[in-house]
C-alpha cells in the first residue's frame, strides 16, 4: 500500500504543475513536455481539475469587490 500512496503523490504533484501551467497561460504542448506525458492526458486533467473546481462552494461563494473611483 505504500507503493500506492507514493503513487499518489506523484500524481497529485504532476496534476498541481499541470494546473499552475495552465493558470499560467501555457499550451497543451508545453505541459505535456515539462510533465512528460502526452497532449490527451493534460487534455484530460484539466478537464478534470475543472469540472471538480467548478462542484467547489469557492465559486459559490465568490463576489467581486466593487470600486467608488
């Protein structure tokens, strides 16, 4: 089992730097280079990363601050 949870980790490790790539404006290309894995895969990640972020109650909850200029 430690194995897996080793696993895991580096899994959850690649999936917060294809995450803070693609906040970052970088392609599908560029990812799959840095985290060495194909373009379907970051494809299907981010997908993933935001289907779950758009179920958080984050979102919910937000309202932009309002400016008197």
């Amino acid at each position: 089992m430690i194995f897996g949870a080793l696993r895991d980790d580096e899994k959850e490790k690649r999936n917060k730097t294809i995450q803070d790539m693609f906040m970052a404006c970088y392609s599908e290309d560029e990812i799959a280079k840095r985290v060495d894995v194909n373009k379907t895969t970051i494809n299907r990640t981010i997908e993933r990363l935001m289907q779950s972020s758009t179920k958080t109650k984050m979102h919910q909850s937000f309202s932009p601050q309002l400016y008197d200029i």
